[in-house]
C-alpha cells in the first residue's frame, strides 16, 4: 500500500460524501417551505439506500466481468470472493477503490431529484432509484471505467461527465415529462425556502467537488494537482460569467445565479479536469455557463418541461458541453495516459468524435432504459401526488413534518382563514334564510 495514495483517497471519499447533504442544502433551499422536508429527506436517504446497492449488486456489475461490453456480473454480490487488500495500479487497496467508487454511486441518482421536487410521490421515487441504479448507473460505470464498450473506443472522462451529469440530467428531464408540470407552473413563483442554504450547500458542493475530481486521479500526483486547478479555474469563470450576463440582461446580479453558475462549472470540467491545460479550463467553463443559461433561459420555457430546479439544464448541459469540449482541450502533456490529442492539440477529429459519440450514446440508452423503467413502475406504483396534497405540500403529505415551528404557524392560520371562510359563508346563507322567511 502506497501510504500517501491511500491517505488521499480516504479524504477524497469523505469529501465526495460530504456533497450529498451539501445538495440537500442546496436544493432544499430552493425549493418551497412546504416541501424542503421531503427535498432534503429524497436526497439525504440516498446516502443509505446506495451504499446497501453498491455492496449488494453495484460493485459486481460494475467491475466484475464482462457481459457484451454493457455491464459486469454477479459474481462478485455483496462483495463475494473480492480480495479487498489486493493493490490497484497506484497501490491504493482495492477495498478503498471500491469506496471511493460507492460514494459516486451515492450522489448521482441525488442530482436528478432537483427536477421533481413538489410532486412526486415519495415510494415513486424510492424505487426508481433502486432501478435506474441497477439498469442505468452500474451499466455505464463498467462501460466508462472499467473494461466496457465505450472504454475500449477510447472514449475518456475523468471524473464522470457521462457517467455522472449527462446521465442524471437526461434523467432529470424524462422524470419531469412523464410528471408533468406543477398546478400554476408559470402563472405562480415559487419563493425560495433559504437562499442562504443555496449558498451553504454551493459551497459545501464545490469544496466535496476536489474529492470528486482529484480523487479520481486515484493518486497523489501531478495530475490530481492539474484536476484541482482545472476545476478551481473552470468554476469561478462559470461564477463571474453566469454573474456578469445577469448583470447585463437582468440589471443586477442574484446570489442563485451565481451559485448556479459556479454549479454549471463544476460539472462542465468534471470529464475534462485530469486531461486539460488552465486555458481549456477557462474555455469549458465559459462556454459551458453560456450554453446553460442559454438553455434556461429561453429554450425550457418553450419546451413546456417542468424540471424544477433545473437539473437538466445544469448538469445535463453542462455535461453534456463539458464532455464533448474534453475531445477539444485534451493534451498528452497534461496527461500521458491518454492515446490521443484532442483538436485544438493536433490530435484530429478523432477524439472529439469519440467524445461526441459517448454523449449521443448516453443520451440514448439513459432516456430508452428510463422510458422502460417509468413505464412498467407506473403500472404498480402512483407516480404523482394528488392535487390536493401538491398544493398542502409534501413535507406533510407524504411525511407528517414541517420544516420549523414558523411553517407549522402559517399551516395553521390557513387553515383557521379557511374555516373562518366557510362559518362566514354558512352564517351569511342563514341571515339571508331568516330574512326571506320575515
């Protein structure tokens, strides 16, 4: 075991835990006051239902073996006959690798629950973690990193712009056009529970973001430092870029602006932050931000897609911006690893080729396999809440609890209004009884 290796892959792990809870903030502080709860609850309880599907199925169909190129086996379920104190090829123990590797597994189903947020219903959502993980995540694990399909293209991503952010945004995006739109979507703006927690959980994500992406050197080397520096310089140009276009076309900057523009950064260098030069880093989060706000900004509200919070235009786009623009910045001396230049390093088209390959690919099998999985799981579980408990909110609808003492005081008074409402109203049709009998 190579001690400096290790040490820096067990912080990595923690720091890459440590963003789950930070997306709970960061979400929950979006959403609405009547439904942080079950924000905060549907992200937070990932942590433990895919740790049990990693050590169950997720390592073994991941890493272990070989079924056409898609997936492993089960050979290895619930860790049989894995030699956890064998080396890796940075000597790191192959029981640290597989952690490192479930904390990835912990947070990727946890960005697409951004999307639908308000009115969803809780068992819904439980279950079609558990399916998407086993027939969407584990697949594209083995076919980006380990000996699958795409690997053997010699299609690259560092961290996971495919396995990760496109794969959980164009998840996003089914999921939100199968629930469809919120009751008053566009007629009503939802106030935001605690844009301080937005801040809190930005801030929480984009420091997690370094096990995220150094981490995945598996190393402490010259490339982890490079992947700490890329991602450093791609978000605060994602920052000051989604900051100044608010600036200009909306009069003023917004602190969710910024912190969603530090967000697009972080996942747009994710594939590309171990293979690229500074100067592509600046170039990806730049344009990265610009496509995202681009998309949010004018191309959502004509598609009529209710994705709440946004998922897919961060993490989809960006990702999807991110993965193709690693076939463009990619250079060998950064990263001898790699067989290939990418375009703008005399490489030729070859590698961005396979990268924009890779990201046609992920884009079709996340939304055909998620088509299949919503589908069948409707057949046995509601999909949406009712209109009445969308509109109580699901914090009480699908959990019995409320946010703090201030959202159960307004619960309360609404409902005292609406029963002084209705005396009222019976009180006035008696006085006008009472009156047409005199």
């Amino acid at each position: 075991m190579n001690a400096a290796n290790s040490t820096f892959l067990v912080l990595s792990s923690i720091l890459v835990l440590f963003m789950t809870p930070g997306l709970a903030f960061f979400y929950g502080g979006l959403v609405s006051k009547r439904n942080v709860v079950n924000t905060m609850l549907s992200v937070f309880m990932i942590c433990g239902l895919a740790i049990l599907l990693w050590l169950a199925f997720g390592y073994s169909l991941s890493f272990s073996g070989d079924l056409g190129g898609f997936v492993g086996n089960l050979k290895a379920t619930w860790l049989h006959g894995v030699d956890l104190t064998a080396l890796t090829a940075t000597k790191i123990p192959n029981g640290l690798y597989l952690i490192f590797q479930m904390m990835f597994a912990i947070i990727t189903p946890a960005l697409f629950v951004g999307a639908v947020v308000g009115r969803i219903r809780f068992k819904f959502l439980l279950t079609f973690i558990i399916f998407w993980s086993l027939l969407i995540y584990y697949p594209m694990v083995h076919m980006v990193w380990d000996n699958g399909l795409l690997a053997k293209l010699g299609v690259i991503d560092f961290a996971g712009g495919t396995v990760v952010h496109i794969n959980a945004g164009i998840t996003a995006l089914v999921l939100s056009a199968f629930l469809g739109a919120r009751h008053k979507y566009g007629k009503d703006m939802t106030q935001h529970y605690n844009i301080l927690w937005v801040l809190l959980g930005t801030a929480i994500l984009w420091i997690g973001w370094y096990g995220f992406n150094a981490g995945s050197a598996l190393a402490m080397n010259d490339i982890a430092i490079q992947a700490f520096l890329t991602t450093t310089v791609a978000t605060a140009t994602s920052m000051m870029t989604w900051m100044v276009v608010d600036m200009l076309t909306k009069g003023k900057p917004t602190l969710v602006g910024v912190c969603t523009g530090t967000l697009c950064g972080l996942v747009a260098i994710t594939p590309a932050c171990g293979y690229v030069t500074i100067s592509g880093a600046f170039w990806i989060g730049l344009i990265a931000t610009l496509t995202s706000y681009g998309f949010i900004t004018f191309i959502k509200p004509r598609l009529g897609i209710d994705d709440a919070l946004d998922a897919f235009g961060c993490h989809g786009v960006s990702g999807m911006v991110g993965s193709i623009m690693t076939g463009l910045f990619a250079s060998k001396a950064v990263n001898n690893t790699i067989s290939l230049n990418g375009l703008f390093y005399g490489g030729g088209f070859k590698l961005f080729g396979l990268q924009l390959l890779a990201t046609i690919f992920t884009i079709g099998f996340t939304t055909i396999v998620c088509i299949v999985i919503i589908v069948l799981l409707k057949r046995v579980i509601r999909m949406r809440v009712d209109e009445q408990e969308e509109e109580l909110g699901l914090n009480q609808g699908e959990h019995g609890e409320v946010a703090d003492y201030t959202v159960q005081m307004s619960h309360d008074l609404t409902n005292i209004q609406h029963h002084s409402d209705e005396f009222r109203g019976q009180l006035a049709q008696l006085l006008d009884k009472q009156q047409r009998f005199r």
